[in-house]
C-alpha cells in the first residue's frame, strides 16, 4: 500500500506566540514519506554552519511545505535564536501552513500575510509573498539562505534565474536545492545526494 499526505485547510484561529508550544515529533512526521523524513538524519553528519544573528530565508515555489524548512533549519543551524522566512508561491498557501502547523501543536500570532511562532524554542516570522517569483524576485530583498524543492520544472524556462538568485544571495550566504546551480561559484558542502529525489542535492556558500 501506497503511503499518501493529503492537505485539507481549515479554518485556525491564532492562538498568539507559546514558547511552550513544542510540535509533536510523531504528528510532523506524518507530513514527510518515510523514505525523507529518515534521510532528514544525514542532515546531521554535516559540519554546523555560521549564519547571521537573524537570518532571512527565501523558500519560492513552497506550496504548503513548512515542515521540510523548518527540519532543514533545526538541523542545520545550532543555538539559532531567530529566523524570517520569506515564502513566496502563485497561489495564497497560508491558511494550508497555518493548518499544518495547528495540527502539529503550534501556536501563532497573525498580522495579514505573515505569522509568527516558536519552532522548538527558534522564534520563526513567516512572511508569505503570493506572485511569480520570476517577475517579483528583483523586488524581494536580499536574503542569507535560500532554500528550493521540487521547483526544477518550473525554472527550467527560466535560463538566468539561477543566477539571479545568486546575486540576490548575501555574501556567506547558504544555498540549499534538490537540483540545479552546480554552474555557480559556490564553496560546496559535501551532502548525500539521498536528500534529492533528483539526486542533484546542493548545499553551497557564496563566498563573494
């Protein structure tokens, strides 16, 4: 049998910051298949990286996915206090994240299109940006890590897009993808090509 995620929204009401409010491991591991959710482990043998005291992140293409970013940066950044992450899709997927992260016994704060909560014990403010990141990207500020999933097919009738993201990119900052931008002059980190279903996984740093 077959294992299935299924995403439903409901209407969540927000239940303001809870520090206390710890996700339970069993419930976010029902988002992931099985096969990712044990790969997210070799995540761990890779050396802690350095990163700004609050660092922006950019996800574009997220759909509904804020669990695998949120296990990304728990993993990959020690002691990290705070984060923003700039979340950008053609379609309003907020009210999906806001669901999810209900169901696995978060509680935030809302202010439009942006929530606020704590990730074990990492305040996280999520800003959700809805437009064609092929047009908007010029408009977004400049960003310490960007992180991209499953977003190959779109970007590949965009020849400059990875290089745009590049110079978007601050310096020292963290490029993290399941495919593409093995052109740039990036300082890669050794990483399991288990961690992209393309087997095309990247994990660099703009050294400029």
């Amino acid at each position: 049998m077959g294992f299935l995620i299924s995403y439903e929204e409901k209407a969540v009401k927000a239940k303001g910051l809870n520090k206390l409010a710890i996700p339970d491991p069993e419930k976010v591991q029902q988002y992931f298949f099985p096969d990712e959710y044990q790969n997210l482990s070799l995540l761990s043998k890779l050396p802690k990286l350095k990163y700004p005291e609050h660092p922006v992140l950019l996800y574009p293409g997220c759909g509904a996915d804020i669990l695998f970013p949120l296990k990304y940066v728990e993993i990959l950044f020690s002691r990290l206090r705070n984060i923003t992450l700039i979340f950008n899709d053609l379609d309003n997927n907020l009210g999906l994240i806001k669901t999810i992260l209900d169901e696995v016994g978060v509680s935030f704060k809302e202010k439009k299109s942006q929530i606020t909560f704590y990730w074990n014990g990492v305040l996280i403010e999520l800003k959700f940006i809805q437009g064609n990141i092929f047009q908007i990207l010029p408009q977004i500020p400049a960003f310490d890590i960007y992180f991209e999933r499953a977003f190959r097919i779109m970007k590949d009738e965009h020849e400059n897009y990875e290089n745009q993201v590049y110079q978007k990119l601050n310096s020292n900052g963290l490029l993290i993808s399941d495919s593409g931008f093995q052109q740039l002059p990036l300082e890669k980190i050794k990483v399991s090509k288990e961690l992209s279903s393309y087997q095309e996984m990247i994990i660099g740093i703009k050294r400029k």
